[in-house]
C-alpha cells in the first residue's frame, strides 16, 4: 500500500512517519496542499492521510483539488482527514 501523508506540523508528521514506517507501508510525505498535489501528480497512491487545517488550504481542499486534476488518471486515493 502507498500512502502519502500530508501535514504542515512537523512534529505530528514525525509521528505520523514513524507509525506508518514502522507498519512497514510505503509513503511519502507533504506538508501543504500544493505540495501534495505536486506528488499526487508523479505516484499513484492508496490512500491520502491530510490533516483538515493546513497553510496553504484545507484536508477539504486537498480532496477536492485531487477529484478535479486526477480523477480518470488512475484509482482516486481515499482521502481521510485528521486532527
């Protein structure tokens, strides 16, 4: 499973990629909308773990940004906020 992390603290995603690595899942990580779109844009992904309240926007805007560009380009990552 690839799963990309997006959040803008970075000690919460220090958490975050901790637990997940050592679940021993594949990821990637971004911390602003435009950056997980950036990435979203080179790899498909299983799921999108985004935190709701974000710099440069919200986890609401990340999902809705990813419906408009990627949807048809391969399976739409499930999005999951948190926080």
């Amino acid at each position: 499973m690839k799963i990309l992390l997006v959040e803008d603290m970075p000690d919460i995603m220090a958490d975050l990629e901790k637990f997940v690595n050592d679940s021993g899942f594949y990821f990637q990580s971004a911390s602003s909308v435009s950056e997980a779109l950036e990435k979203l844009s080179d790899c498909g992904f299983d799921i999108v773990i985004s935190d709701l309240h974000l710099n440069d926007g919200s986890g609401f805007d990340n999902r809705k940004d990813c419906l408009l560009r990627y949807d048809g380009k391969y399976d739409f990552p499930h999005v999951q906020s948190i926080r």
